[in-house]
C-alpha cells in the first residue's frame, strides 16, 4: 500500500480527472444552493433585544460555554491561513476554504455580540480577549493527520459534525434556561426567529452542518477512487481527535470545566454523535484502525 501522504498529493494536484470533475460539481452545488440559502450578518439578523431582556435566565456554565465558543472560532484566520497555502493550485478548492473562512468568522462575531446584548462581557472584555488570542497561533501539526490538505478535509469532515453537536446541545442548554421546548415554539416558527441567544445557535449550526455536508462529500469522492489510503487516513485523524485551538483560548479552564459540569460534551457523545454517523454516511460500517 502506498503511504498514506501520497493520496494527499494525488488528490490535491488533480491529477486524477474524474476526482477533479466530481469535485467541481459537489462545489458548484454548494455555491448555488447552500451559500444563498444561508445568507445572514451577525449585526442585523439577531434579536439582540431579547438577549438582554431574557439574559438573567443563563446560568455562569452557559455563558462560560459561549466564550470558550467564540475564542475557537476567532482562530477562523489561521485555519483559512494554513488552508489556502496548502491548496495552491487548486481554485476551486480555495475558493471553497474562503467561503468557509467568510462564514465561520461571523460565528465569532455572532457569540460576541451574544456576550455583549446579554451583559456578560463588555466591549473592553472582549477587545481584551481578542488581544490574548491574537498572541497565540494556531497550527495543523497540533492535530493528528493534518499533514497535507487532504488530511485537513479529513479532519474538517469530522470536525463540523463535532462543531455542530456542539451548538446544537448548547442551544438546547440555552432555551432550557429560557423555559422553552428543544423545538421552535409556533410563535418562533411564525416569526421566523428564535427567541434570543438560541437564534443565533441556530444560525450557527446551521452553518456548520452544512459545512459538514460539503467536506462529506468530498470526501465520498476521494474514498471511492483511493479506498484504502482513504481509510487509513480517517483512521490516523480519528486517533486522539481533539477539538482545534482548544489549549489557546485564555478561558480554556472555565471552558473545559463547564463541558465537563454540563456534559455538554465528552467521548461517548463524540462516538455516538459525530464519529458513527459520519462513518456510517461513509458506508464505512466502523472506524478503521490506524495500521488499516
């Protein structure tokens, strides 16, 4: 078997066409439909108002959560960085990293203006926080696998469905505290808006699932013509996945342990919940082992 980096040059350098075409269809689709679908700004499209007005329900955990939250996603720079360098030569994918960059980084600026209309942190607060952030840097060599752009599709693939577990359990956690069902009540649903900071978790896992949904498929594409250096490439990103710039963020204490308090997040939800799923959308019918 060839070495698990050659698939990483095979595929980035195109050099098999009909990867090549299959991918340009997959993004052509994502840029047609998914993108104008999800259309939204941060400043103008979130009840800010009911975020001051229902902030005395969320508890320390909560806004402890969306911090740590909006310090992962504020590294959107470096991970876009890294990308475009390792995709030279290839446009289509490039343009596909800066519209993902695009849409992650108003998720940072979204949990800010959260923490900000909910009075949990003031403007100062977060200049600050994003000054501390802005000293450290975030690299692919923290992660398994990510050695080539094919390992970080890889890993995005799984990291996405993770990202969005995440927020989809936090906005449970949030209208819960607001006294509200997991589903849209039938006046959020005739407005058109949830109340809240559960809008704009909503707005955010949307983003990430259909994030998700595009490295899936492009994923597909790469299984299906290198099998098995595919596999044994999620198998060496699955071992020891972590959630990425977790050890940068300054609130990485509060953060890590209100996921434990709360649950919010751990190893039987990432097997069952992200991990299972994704293999199983694979047609893969379990995760491969690293010597695969």
């Amino acid at each position: 078997m060839r070495e698990v980096h050659d698939l990483g040059r095979v595929a980035e350098l195109n050099q098999d066409e009909s990867v090549a075409q299959e991918t340009r269809r997959v993004l052509a689709e994502f840029f047609t439909s998914s993108v104008p679908r999800r259309s939204w700004e941060p400043l103008r499209d979130l009840p800010t108002a009911e975020m001051h007005e229902l902030a005395p329900r969320l508890s320390e955990d909560t806004i402890h959560l969306l911090e740590g939250f909006m310090g992962i996603e504020a590294y959107v720079g470096d991970y876009v960085s890294e990308g475009l360098e390792a995709l030279r030569g290839a446009p289509d994918r490039r343009r596909l990293m800066l519209q993902w960059g695009a849409e992650e980084g108003r998720h940072e600026a979204a949990l800010q203006q959260v923490l900000l209309h909910c009075g949990a942190r003031t403007q100062q607060q977060l200049d600050d926080y994003a000054a501390q952030l802005a000293d450290r840097r975030w690299t692919a060599a923290q992660h398994n696998g990510m050695d080539s752009a094919f390992g970080a599709l890889v890993y995005a693939t799984f990291q996405e469905r993770a990202t969005y577990t995440n927020y989809v359990e936090l906005r449970r956690r949030v209208r819960s505290e607001y006294g509200l069902p997991d589903h849209a009540t039938p006046v959020e649903a005739e407005r058109g808006c949830e109340r809240g900071v559960s809008e704009a978790l909503q707005r955010i896992a949307l983003d990430e699932v259909a994030h998700h949904a595009v490295f899936l498929k492009l994923l597909r594409i790469h299984l299906a013509h290198f099998p098995e250096l595919t596999l044994a490439k999620i198998a060496e990103v699955l071992e020891g996945f972590a959630m990425p710039a977790l050890r940068l963020i300054p609130s990485r204490r509060h953060f890590v342990a209100s996921v434990l308090r709360t649950q919010l997040y751990g190893e039987a939800k990432h097997e069952v919940r992200v991990v299972t799923p994704t293999l199983k959308q694979l047609g893969i019918a379990e995760a491969p082992t690293p010597d695969a």
